[in-house]
C-alpha cells in the first residue's frame, strides 16, 4: 500500500529587514529552504506514522546546525586553535611529557599560525602527540545564523498549524477539509 506524501510549505518574512526564509518539508522527512540565512536541504528518515513536523520541534541547535551545516563544510577557527595549542603545550610540561627545550619550539611553531596553509607546515613541523585533535573547526557562520533566527519561528509556525488542526479535529498530517 502506499501512502500519499504531504507537503507543509512556511514562509517567514524577514524580521527586521533580514531572516526571510521559504521553506518547505514533507512527511517523508525531507527538508528544503531558501533562506536569507543560505539555502540547505537534508533528508531525515522519520519513524513510520510519525509526524515530521513534530520531530522538528524536538531537535535542537547542535543537531540541526550538524545536519544542515554539513553541506558546507566547517571553517577553521584559528584563534582557537592557536589557544587550544598553547594549552596542550602549558599541559604537557606540566605533565613532564615535554622538555622545556621542545616546549619553547613548539611554542614558536604557534606564532606562525594564521591561516590553514601555515597550519599544514604546522602539522609537518609539530612533535606534539594528538595534534590532528588540536585544530578548531567551527561551522559555517551563515547555517548557524539560519538555525538561530529561522528555526525558532519555523517552530512557532508548525505549533500554530498544530494547534489549528487540533482545533478543526484533523489528524495530524491530514489534508484540510
């Protein structure tokens, strides 16, 4: 037997001249937009039966920015990275797992850190254990400011379509009459 697919489309007007997004979703879990924010898609599996836009009110910041941000890729963070580098260097003297000597080396190598090429030299230069761990990569700026300002009132729109349904004693999901 198969089961008619059915589509929600939400347009959210910008909110202060920016945030304006169209998006669109479907009960078989896909989701689309085209947004002030980027455009993303992704494709979840919902549990049979279940109402994707109920599971869109569930999941929260981290999860949605990994599954919409991983399109784009992540971008290195070199601030932090030069700091969780500098910590791992203080930490390993104090554990004695790194002689004062190379301690002041690799402390050097970290000056020179200011983009992705110089951290390349960075890993062929370095002697620290662990050091494809040290790098900080952040997501993209632009899906994380989607999920930040679209998200919530994507949320609001569904709880309010929810509600109405209820109201008109519809089954989620289900065609208006």
């Amino acid at each position: 037997m198969t089961v008619a697919e059915k589509t929600w489309t939400y347009w959210l007007p910008p909110v202060n001249g920016e945030g304006c997004a169209w998006i669109v979703i479907d009960s078989v879990g896909r989701f689309t937009t085209i947004s002030d924010w980027g455009n993303y898609g992704y494709w979840w599996s919902p549990a049979k039966g279940s109402d994707f836009r109920k599971f869109l009110l569930r999941i929260d910041e981290s999860y949605t920015v990994g599954k919409l941000g991983m399109q784009r890729g992540r971008v290195l963070h070199m601030t932090q990275t030069r700091h969780d580098i500098k910590a791992a260097i203080c930490g390993r003297r104090r554990e004695k797992t790194l002689t004062k000597e190379r301690a002041a080396i690799e402390w050097d190598l970290v000056r020179e850190l200011r983009d992705a090429h110089e951290l390349h030299d960075w890993y062929n230069e370095t002697e620290l254990d662990g050091a494809g761990e040290l790098p900080h990569y952040d997501y993209d700026q632009q899906v994380c400011m989607f999920v930040k300002h679209v998200m919530p009132r994507l949320r609001d729109a569904i709880r309010a379509e929810l509600a109405a349904e209820a109201t008109a004693g519809l089954t989620a999901g289900d065609p208006s009459p």
